[in-house]
C-alpha cells in the first residue's frame, strides 16, 4: 500500500501529495499556500484553524478548539495529521470589515472600514525558542533571541528599549528559554516602517493575550473598549465621569484651573486617573494582566489631548486660538502613567485645530464619511457643536461654542442625562397637560438635552411658545401650567412637586429658553457657515451622521422642529453612536486606518468662526423657533401654519 | 561707472558679476558655491568665515571675529560687502582629521580618523524665525515651527517628544517667535536615518552652544571630555575615581555586589553619581548650562555598560559568561539620569564579548588599528588585560584575568598610580642597591604597576631573582636589601621605612612575585593563543599599540625582561593613551565613526580563552621569567648569558 496522500485544498483547489503522516499546516507549505501559525506549529496560538472535509486525519487534542469547532471539523493545521484524503478549507485571506461587538453584543455594529487586522496586526506575538549559551556559542542574550527570531519566524530585526532589557537575561533563563513575545509590528515615523519592537517576553509555558485599549476622553465622561488582538473584538467596555470634572466642567474652566499652580498637572492626573480607574474594572474581569494590554489609541477633543499629554492649553483660549500641536508625537504609556504595559505604543487621534478636536477625526474615521462619495455631515453636539461638511475628497470643520444648554448647564431645572432626567415630553395641544418618560423610569429629577429640545419643540407646536422664544402669557388664565411671576417672568410647569417626586416643581423659564436658543443658534449657524464657505446648500446634504451620546437620545423631527438640525428628510438623518470610541477602536485594529487618520486630520479644512464675517449675521437670524426665514424649514412652517389655523379655530 | 563687481573664489577659481553691496554670501550664491550660514546669515554663528584679498570690501562690525582675524583678512561672508573686486578663500570643504585638543593643549593629539563634522554634525543648532498666529493663519505652534525650518532650512520634517513640546508654546512666545533650536541631525535605525529629533528650543536672542560629552567609564577612574560641536575641541576634561568603588574594587565583587537587594539600583546611581560630579566641575568652570550638552558617547568594559545601564550583569560571571547585550540601546540622558540635556542622546560603544567591552572597542577605533594594514597587536593591561589582534581585514580579541597585581592589588606594598607610588626602579648590579622615583616625586608609600615591573626586570637583571621566580637567599649575606624571615620567605627590600619616609619597610616578596608571574603569563598566554587561533607568529606583528592609564608610564624594554611584552624591536610598540576616551571622543564627533564602530564590534571574533584547549599549556610555559623557552625572548636571553658570564667572573 502506498502511503501517500493526497490533500486538497479549498477554495482555490490547490494539491499536495505528502507521505501519510505530514501535518496539515506541512501539506500545506507543499501546495505553495501558507497558514499563519505565529506560535511555530506548536498547537498553542489557535491560528492555523482549517476546516476538514473527510475521516482521513488523526488529530491531537487541543485546548484551543470547543467541541462544537471538532464537531464542525475545524482543526488546527499543525496539530492534524493526514492519515487518508481529506479537503481542507483555508481561512478567508482578506481584507474583513471591523465590528467592534461579536455575538455576545445584543447589536454587533459593523464599521464602514475594512482592513486585514489577521495578516496585519499592530501587536503580535510569536513563540520563540532560544538555544542556551554555551562556551562555544557565547553571543548576548538579546542576540540570541534576535537570531531565534530570524532563524524560527523571519523576522531579521528587532528593537528594544531599556526597561525590557533590564529583565532580558532574567526572563530568557527563567522560561527555560522557551519565550512568548509580544512584538509592536507597526511602528512608524513619517510614513516609513520601523523594525519590529520588542513590547513583552514571557515564558512560552504560560502564554501571554495580546490585547489593546481603546479610550474617548470627553470632557464629561471617559469610555474605554478592551479589545482582543486574536479575535478583533471588544471583549469588554468600561466608562466612568471624568474626574477633572472637580477642576471644572466645560474645556474653559479646565483651562484656566490649568494656569493655577499645579493646576495642569493635577488635570493631567486625573485624567490618567480616570482612564486607570476604569483599567482597574476591566483587568480582574477579564482576567488580564497589566502587561497583556499592549497598545492603545485615545480619542478626544483638543483641550482634552493638550490636558493628558500634559501640554499648556493656555493658548487654545486666547485668541487666535492656536494649539500647541495637532499632531501628537510617539508615546509609550509609561510617560503618561497608564496601567498598562509600560511599554505600550500610545496613539492620540490627531486634532485639526483647538475645537476640532481627536475626537472629530476618529469621528469622521468610523462614521464613515471620510469615504463617503455622499456629500455629508456630521454633527457631534456638545457643549461645543463640532461640525464637519464633506465626503472622501473633501472635508470643512468648524466649531460653535454652544454652551453648556443641551448638556443640561445653565437651564433652571437642566441635568445630565442620568437616572430621572426627562428624556421624553409631549403637550396635549388641547389641554396643555405634558407626559414626559424619564431615564430609567425614576422619578423626575430634571431635563436632560434631548428633553429640554422635546420640550421647546412641543411648546412651540402647542402654541405655548412664539417664535421668538416667548411664552403666551394669555394662557397663564387658562392652564395652572403656564405660570407668570409678580415680576413678570414666564415659566412652563412640566412637572409639578408631586408629579415628579421632589421637592420642587420642574420647570422652564422663558430665560433657559433663551439659553437654549442661543445654543441651537450657535450650531445653525455653522452648518449654514460651511454651507456657504464651500458654495453648497444646506439642502444638498445628502446624509448628517450624528454622533456623540446625546445624539443616541435626540429625536430628529423635534431637533428640526426648533431648528436644531436642518430641516430635511428624516431618512437622511443616521445615528453613528459614540463615534470617537469606535473610532479609536477601528485605528487601535486597523493599522491602514491610521495612516487615513493622520490624512483626514490633513486634509480637513478649519474653519474659524469667529473669524469668519458672515457668522454673526447667521446666528441672530437662527435665533428663533426654528429660524427668522421659516422658508428654511418649510415643513416647520406647514406645521405651524396648520396650528395657526386650528388655534384661530379654538377660541 | 559701473556699479557691478567681480568677486573671485579660490581655490577653485569660480567667478561671480554682482551688483556693489551685495554680500559675499550671496555672491557665492550666484557663482554656484556654498557657504554654510546656519544662522540664516545673521552674523551669530560665525560659521561662514571666508579668507578675503583686496580692498573693496565694507565689513559691519562682529562679535565673532578676533582683531587677530580681522588683520589677517578673514571675514563673514553674510556681513561682508563688496564694493570692488575682491578674491576670496573659502575653507575647505573636505573630510578633517579629528583632534582632541586645540592650541591651547601642550601637545595636540591628531587621531587616525578623518570625518566631515563641520557639514555633517550629530547635533546642530539653526535660527529661525516664526510667523506669529492669527485668525487667519491659525496652524498648531509645532506647524508653525515645522514649516520655518522647511522654508528656512529645509528641514522639512522635525521629530519631537513629550518634554520638549510641554515648553513648546511658552517657549516660542517668550522668545518672540525667534528661537535657536538644536536638532538631533543623525538619529539611525539600522542603517535607516530618522528625521532630526528637536533636543532643544532657546531665544535666538541669548543664542546656546551646543556641546558633546564623552565619557570613558574605567572600573577605577571615570574621564570626561567636554567637546565643543562648533570647533571639534575638546575645551575642558574631569576625572574622578569611580564611586562604585565603595562596592567592589573590580568587576567580579561588583557584580556580586549587584546580586545584594538593591545592589545594581545602588551601582547604577554611583556611577551616574561620578559623571555628575565631573560634570558639576566641567559646567560652571565652562560657562555651560545643562541643555546645552547636547550629546554624550559613553565607552566602558561590559560590565561596567551594564551597571550603567542597570542591566542585571549575574550571568557575566557565570559560565558560559553571557552579556545581555554587546548593542546597547538607543536612549537619551533623561533615562539614565545624567545631568545634560534630558533628550540628549546617549550612545554607549558596543561590545564584543563578556570580557572585551566598548572601551576596547573604541580603544580599535581611535588606535587606529581597525584600518591598519599592518598586523597590529592593542593591548589594555588593567586587572583584566584585554588583547585585539589583526589589521583592517579582520579582528579577534580575547580577555585575559590577570587580576589586580599590575594595579597594585594583591601585592605585599602595591599601589594605585597615585602620589608617592614608586613608578622606576633601578638596581645597582654590583651593590644590588636600589635607587628609584616617585610619582610626584613624593615619599614613597608602594609600588604601582610600572613599578612592580620595573623591580621585576631589575631583580631578574641583576641576579637576585632567577627564571622560576625565586630570589638568590645566599645574598641576604651579602646585602641586607635580600631578607630571608625564619619560616623561609624570602623579600627584596625596594626602600627601608628611613628612605621611604614610612613606617614600614617596602618590600617585594616571592609570594608577590609569583602574583605578578601569573598576571603577565596570563597576558602573554593570550597573545600567544590569539596568534596561533589565526596561525600566525608573534614576531609577524608589526606593530603593538598600548592602551589604557597604566600602559603611558610603562618601560616596554622592561617590560619585555619580564615576559609581559613580546620581545620585538622596540620601535614597533607605540603608546596610544586612554583610547577608550579617545574612541568615545571620536564617536561623538565623526558620525561616519558610529557605523564604523558597529562593523568593528560586529567583525571582531571574541575567542573566549577558558573554552580553548591550548590556553592553560601556554599559561604555564608563561609562568617564568620572561619564559620557559628563552629562544621566544632572545634578548633577554643574550642579557641573561651577559649577566651569567659576567656573575661568574664576580665570586
């Protein structure tokens, strides 16, 4: 009988003949295919997972595959032996689109990027083993683990930076000189590729996860997604509120504390503080080590960038407005004091100006629009309204100091969107009465963003409220819910003490009307500003992308309906989710991506508004419900006109 | 009358028609030729210094020129004006042999090295000037900089790390958009340039020097140079006796020391600590600040590289004698915590071996020896004498323990070469009296490593001694210089506690003697095995260079009586001073060197002499004086047979 064998392999029908015996991942070689199997063919990374068509192979068992894999004859390549014909199916080789969540996520969210993270990683680790000195052989500890390199995976040179040094001789010994190392495989300056870095050695014996972090710092609230290098996914999440919101709330006061003695590296500290304390969450929960998490990329805003890295933010706040970089340099997280592997690479999304931020470009990454043949745009409404008009050949920021309106700020009975905020109202344009839904389901505390916006645009639909933002006084005789004070001010009950089960009314002034008119007007008149700076009508917009947690929570037609979004249809309007995060997540993955960051971040055009003439002219003219040319939102108008002429009808 | 001029360039004769006025910069310009300005042509740098002849010249004042220069006709192209014909000299634009020292030392010393440092310097300092911000102009203040070195200089991109880009904002306003950055020029990757690396930014107005430091780190003594980039001079050098002293006088008791709970943390502060305090001396007394030593080449033994590094050097000592590294790795001051410029760039020369470390490494660079094209023996005689042999071609070197007897350890009355150690000894053949000198002439306290060897060759000269070591007891009748004590142990008495000014006699014994016996055979074991590994002969060698403090005040004649030297014509030993200072001087200013160092490091085969079969016979055939077989000695042998025949005729 002859003992060779003939192996086949799908999808491109290439054949070997081995004799009976050879391993899949050897027949493999045969038929000029190569499966990755970075651990050397020792059965131990899970890499060179084939599935087997036909009985003619003997396995070994291994840790690395469930049962319901051996059921479905996936095997690994190395560690199956042909004892007969089999077919093999190879891993797809190609460029896979990104989904942050697999299948535990209720909704897995696929990215509109697409990038070979298998072939191609950031961060990899290989097996690694060391032939023990000897008197004849007698090259450094570092040179023999550089030639195992070369000899077992090719990979000829390799970089390493004192703190892993001091531990080398140590290690090598300790392993038995059987090694795992973690190695950053893409570390570039100015567009040209550096030799291999040397992140992590551990013994083979135990293994180590290659994993990545990445984190949005926002002002208010920091989030982090934990991300398995193997599997691309986020095995988990983590947030937590900023703690520099004790030096401070918006990006303003953060700055002037900065100034204080002290002040920037106490803000400093605490961001890194913050991102640690959410580290400190997600390591025993996953069970990973400080050292397995072995690069990270960090979106936020510019104030935000200058404030973690440590740099003066004072000049971002004076005119001009200048930032003392937009493009940040190599790190290791070491400098910046996070507890993760010391010498893990630290990617910042690079900021196109001092209000348009990292968070803006990881935005404009994952959303999407950066390729996007559509001409669109994207709104992240904020205490700062950053905006971005364009599609994959061009792009136009700018930045609208809205205030802190829609996160609550400066608004009577206005909070963050937490447990009891009203998230919900609607009027009974008969009976005035309101029904409101809180977060949670908890009893009213107040109005969040997307609350107070519901709020003005039923006030304005129910006639409570003109278009300039002032309530009917007349109605203070007819509902105990329009309410005017000895002094003259009006006021809007939406929940009464009892109702809401506190001690005080909820309500809104015709003040935090004001308050919120000036913001939307603020972020109007920036849409407007970029329509015109490029030549293009609002109406030629073909999608908006909003991003931000607020925008998860905005309803669309209310937002127009008050003039906060332009009033188009609604099948135009899409929620991308905390794009900043996604964003960091896709370059921490995607190494081609980041080279597209740094291109957008490039290309992007910042427009200053306060630079700009027409900019004034737009704001005072958005300064009403929805806007001075109701022409602007004539679906607005026909609203009103129909409630013009059903309220002549009422008295 | 016309109003153009001629301005001719020597040495090569180009010519220039330029309008009266313009300056001889830019008539170079125009004839094709290139002066280098660095300041922009602002008159500060005084780096565009020009020989001129003719009178037709109008010069504006400058602080950069001597009265001296100015009579000889030397002038700065940027501030000299033609108004006539003038002939002009430029300075040659050629590769310079580096020399440490300037006019000011008492012998200049040229090294066999050429390199172009004056156009192509490990760190340069270039003016520039920044456009201030605006609305309309609002780029980061690291573009802004970015794009004055392109326009300005054409560096047109600049790399820079976290320290330096916290002070970036301040830094620039305060200097009024006028600043004096140095730039790392030539920061490599294998083989691959990185763009220049910004170590520091300063107001133009003050203006900075930028300056190199190179270090010898000696198990015993540190030695720095302070070299000045724009005049290659070494303008001041500091020494101290290495702190690590307190824990160990040699390698072997420090790495022990190092295995102690906070041992290695303890050396490695220590020897930090000694380069600070030589740097505490060298700064005021130079006028220079901190950043302005801006680069620093560090040459040291193996051991020493570790514990400066803070690499664990255990396995240095332990067979099979492994180093965790012979490339050390790219680092900047701020690492180790040298008292220069945080970012300052620390170069360490690499080794070869446990046993043959970047102090010789350097000491092959500036001894010339790696582009010799003779066979060339370099010898470093310490506690360890470390031995190169071969040309240009090839390289291979060895360590041999001589332990601490040349260095006055382990020696009845032995001494460090300091004040009061006798360094020359002469011994009446008739009377058998010595007469000897002291270092400083002081009283003398013992006897240094010249010293010993001197007495050595006089005692064997005169009889008093015979081959195997042992002293003629039938003397101590004759003289009371020849003691012999009632246990049998024999001593030769140098210096009576009267004539030494001591309390005690000093003495050499036999049981020192066999010390010094077993040093030197261990060294001339190694010349002998280095020899026969290539399969050539000692008297091949056509020259033998000297290293290290202890080889400068050697007597190579008596040297050679005791065996310690190979007896070859005098004229081929040459004394190269402290090369590994030399070397690390070398280094720091010739980047070209830097490569060269690597491919000498690289090429240089280490022979580890307890894994050779033959070492231990030539040992013991070593352990005579000078030899076993005469016929390798032939002079000594003839002076023997002299003395023989003339001892004869004196009984």
């Amino acid at each position: 009988m002859d003992d060779q064998v003939v192996v086949a392999f799908a999808p491109e029908g290439q054949m070997s003949q081995v004799p009976a015996g050879t391993s899949l991942l050897d027949a493999a070689t045969a038929a000029g295919l190569q499966i990755d199997a970075p651990c050397g063919g020792q059965g131990r990374c899970g890499r060179c997972k084939v599935t087997v068509a036909g009985e003619g192979l003997e396995r070994r068992a291994n840790a690395r595959l469930t049962a319901a894999e051996v059921a479905a004859g996936v095997a690994l390549a190395c560690q199956a032996f042909v004892t007969g014909p089999v077919e093999v199916t190879l891993p797809p080789d190609r460029d896979e689109q990104v989904r942050p969540h697999g299948h535990a996520a209720a909704e897995p969210q696929a990215l509109p990027v697409t990038c070979d993270w298998r072939r191609n990683p950031a961060v990899r680790t290989y097996d690694v083993e060391i032939e023990p000195p000897s008197l004849d052989d007698n090259a450094s500890d570092f040179d023999r683990l550089r030639r195992a390199l070369a000899q077992q995976h090719g990979i000829t040179e390799v970089r390493a930076e004192l703190p892993l040094l001091r531990g080398l001789s140590r290690d090598l010994r300790m392993a038995g000189w059987k090694v795992n190392v973690a190695l950053e495989m893409r570390d570039w300056v100015y567009g040209t590729y550096l030799p291999p870095r040397l992140i992590r050695i551990y013994p083979s014996a135990f293994g180590q996860r290659s994993m990545g972090l990445a984190v949005d710092v926002g002002t208010t609230s920091i989030v982090a997604y934990l991300v398995d290098f193997e599997t691309a996914l986020v095995v988990d999440t983590g947030s937590a509120y900023n703690k520099q919101i004790a030096c401070g709330e918006d990006v303003i006061s953060r700055i002037i504390y900065a100034r204080c003695k002290g002040g920037l590296r106490r803000l400093q500290r605490l961001v890194v503080e913050t991102i640690n304390d959410i580290l400190a969450e997600l390591r025993p929960r996953n069970r990973i080590e400080h050292y397995e998490i072995q690069e990270v990329v960090i979106a936020g805003n510019t104030t935000m960038t200058h404030l973690l890295l440590g740099l003066d933010p004072r000049y971002l706040r004076e005119e001009p407005y200048i930032p003392a970089l937009t493009m940040p340099p190599k790190l290791v997280a070491g400098e910046l004091g996070l507890d993760v592997n010391e010498l893990a690479r630290v990617h910042l999304m690079p900021a196109v100006g001092s209000y348009v931020g990292g968070d803006i470009t990881a935005g404009v990454i994952s959303s999407g629009m950066y390729a996007a043949e559509e001409l669109t745009l994207f709104v992240d409404i904020g205490t700062n309204g950053e905006i971005v008009l364009g599609n994959k050949d061009w792009l136009i920021a700018c930045a609208c100091s809205a205030g802190p309106a829609f996160e609550g700020g400066g608004v009577t009975h206005g909070m963050r969107a937490s447990s009891g905020a009203i998230e919900d109202v609607w009027i009974n344009a008969e009976t005035l009465e309101p029904s409101f839904r809180t977060i949670n389901d908890a009893p009213a505390q107040g109005l969040c963003g997307s609350g107070l916006i519901d709020l003005l645009g039923e006030l304005l639909a129910t006639g409570v409220l003109d278009k300039s933002g002032r309530l009917d006084r007349e109605l203070a005789s007819l509902t105990p819910r329009v309410q005017v004070s000895d002094g003259g001010v009006a006021q809007y009950v939406v929940a009464f003490a009892d109702e809401a089960g506190a001690d005080h009314d909820i309500v809104l002034t015709e003040s935090d009307v004001t308050s919120l008119l000036r913001a939307k007007a603020a972020i109007y008149a920036g849409y407007s500003v970029l329509c015109r700076g490029v030549g293009v009508e609002l109406a030629d917009v073909q999608q908006i992308l909003i991003g931000g947690a607020f925008g998860q929570y905005l309803d669309v037609e209310k937002a127009i309906r008050i003039g906060l979004l332009p009033d188009l249809p609604l099948e135009r309007f899409h929620f991308v989710g905390n794009t900043s995060a996604l964003g960091a997540y896709t370059a921490l993955l995607c190494v081609n991506v980041r080279h597209d960051v740094l291109d957008v971040a490039a290309k992007m055009t910042y427009l200053e508004l306060s630079a700009d003439g027409t900019f004034m002219d737009e704001y005072m003219s958005a300064l009403f419900l929805p806007h001075t040319d109701l022409d602007t939102f004539p679906t607005v108008r026909d609203m009103l006109a129909a409630r013009g002429s059903h309220k002549r009808r009422t008295p």
